[in-house]
C-alpha cells in the first residue's frame, strides 16, 4: 500500500518536508520554548518564596517599643525587634517550604537559608528551636538580626 502511494517523488518530498517540519517545531519548543517556561515556573515560585518570607517575619518578629534608641535617621529613633516565640525547626520548615541553604557550626546549631526575590532570610536554630533570624534585603545587602531579645539586635 505505502508503495501506491509514495510512487510519485512529489508525494514522497512533501510527506518527508512535513516530518522535518514537524521535528524542526519541536527542536524549536525544546530549546526555546522550554527553557522560557521554566524561567517562568522559577521566577513565580520565587514570588511564592518571598510571600511566605514576608508572612513569616510578619507573624514572628516584633517591634520592641520600651527600647528605642536614638539614631541618626529623619525619624530619630531605631526600633530594635525581638521574636514574638521561638518555634521548632520542623514548624519553620513547615512555614516556609524546603531551605536553599543549609550549614551547622561546631556547637551542634543549624542555619537554614530561604531566598526570595527581595529576601534572604537565615534561621538559626540551637537545640531544633530558633533563636536568630537574619533578614538581608538581596538588592542592598542591609537587613537585621533578631534575637529572642531585642537586648542582641542589631542593624547591618
């Protein structure tokens, strides 16, 4: 049967040009297409990321009015912050999704790493609870470290 119908050569060339053409498309999808898909699919958990950061220091970090201290700003005063609890490494993870980054030091604690696209927050964690947050914003490189007590905080 295949022979009836590729006995002419124009019938043969046309059907061979719509495979190249058909495999030339998804050649085209796999190396653009594809690639710009996931930038996107990146770029939107990204965003996600940075919703749960922001959440996050929202719900745990707070102002600590009774120590305002005097500082060169317009408004005059820094406002030290203190974590509102301390919650668990599991609670942390739960909140937050999967770390980008982990590491330990010599006294047993755990660092974990979130970046989002504004944020880069580190949990510190001694004995699987959290007793340090650093907020960084990733454009300027100035954040805070917040402690259980807002006696440690400090500005960077």
């Amino acid at each position: 049967m295949l022979e009836t119908i590729f006995r002419s050569r124009p019938r043969l060339i046309r059907a061979v040009a719509i495979q190249l053409g058909i495999a030339g498309v998804l050649a085209a999808w796999f190396l653009v297409g594809m690639p710009r898909l996931k930038n996107e699919w990146a770029a939107e958990e990204t965003a996600k990321k940075e919703g749960r950061i922001q959440n996050f220091i929202q719900s745990l970090v707070a102002d600590d009015p009774a120590r305002n201290l005097p500082a060169g700003s317009a408004e005059g005063y820094s406002h030290p912050q203190r974590l509102l609890n301390t919650p668990s490494e599991e609670e942390v993870k739960q909140t937050l999704g999967p770390a980008d980054g982990f590491s330990g030091d010599f006294r047993g604690g755990v660092h974990l790493i979130w970046t989002g696209s504004n944020h880069k927050l580190e949990a510190s964690f001694n004995n699987g609870r959290l007793y340090c947050l650093r907020v960084e914003d990733v454009h300027t490189g100035h954040g805070a470290l917040v402690f259980e007590s807002s006696l440690n905080w400090q500005v960077f």
